[in-house]
C-alpha cells in the first residue's frame, strides 16, 4: 500500500468515529444547585449528652449528607453527588425525569421534601434542596 492511501484510510477513520460517536450519545443536560442544612437548635447533644455547638456548615458537614439522584419512575438509583464546600453541586444527566433525595434520611432523621426535575439536553435545570436537622432521638425528648 502506498503512504498517501495509507493517510486517505486514516483521515476517512477519523472523519467517520466522530460522527457516529456523536449519533449514538445524546447531548446531556445539567443538574445544579445548592444545598442548605437547617437546624432547629443551636445546640446538639453529643454521645455523653453534653452540649456542642452547630455552626455553620462546613465540607465535611455537606459530605455527611449526599444526594442521591432517582429516576422518576422506577424510583432506581442514577447518580450520587455532594455539595461542595459553599454547598453547591452540579451534575450532567441524560435528558428524562429525575427526583433528587438526601441518602439516608430515615436513618439520620432529617426533614427532607424530595425534589422532582426534568433535564433537557444541552440546558440547565436549578433545584435547591434543604435539609432540616436536630429531631430528637426517641427517647431523648425533653433532655436539654
């Protein structure tokens, strides 16, 4: 084979692998927004019932409460985030409809409206998400 067929197959290739990468994988969208933490007292209480103060939030308090992205309908697990230090988070996704959750709020007893949003290719959806903290432990009503 000569070199100048030889470059005319790989300049084909290439012209051609683009393009049908670009056929098969739709344009994403984009999930951002920010992550608020509420408590409902100034003071919590640690393992030995001693008081320790709440304060704002920090990276590490945004990395104790990650995001879990669900699909609307079956309700399965798409995609895990965490704020970063201002609280902040962005995500790409397929277009389609989504909800956005706190992973183990049951578990961690957090007051959390689940939040449904729709992505659409090559824009942008905003959804805010709070997060409410400091529900006593059963049993621990009334301690102070």
């Amino acid at each position: 084979m000569s070199p100048s067929f030889k470059q005319l197959i790989a300049a084909c290739i290439f012209v051609v692998l683009p393009g049908t990468a670009s056929i098969k994988a739709a344009p994403q969208g984009f999930l951002e927004g920010r992550l608020k933490i509420a408590s409902l007292s100034p003071v919590e209480l640690d393992g030995e019932n001693a008081p320790r103060q709440t304060g704002p939030a920090t990276p590490e308090t945004y990395a104790n409460y990650p995001l879990i992205i669900l699909s609307q309908g079956e309700r399965k697990r798409i995609a895990q985030i965490t704020a970063n230090a201002d609280g902040s988070y962005r995500a790409a996704l397929p277009a389609g409809d989504y909800i956005l959750d706190v992973e183990g709020r049951v578990t961690k007893r957090l007051r959390v409206r689940a939040q449904p949003f729709t992505v659409v290719s090559n824009e942008t959806v905003h959804v805010d998400l709070t997060i409410v903290t400091g529900f006593a432990a059963e049993g621990s009503a009334g301690q102070q």
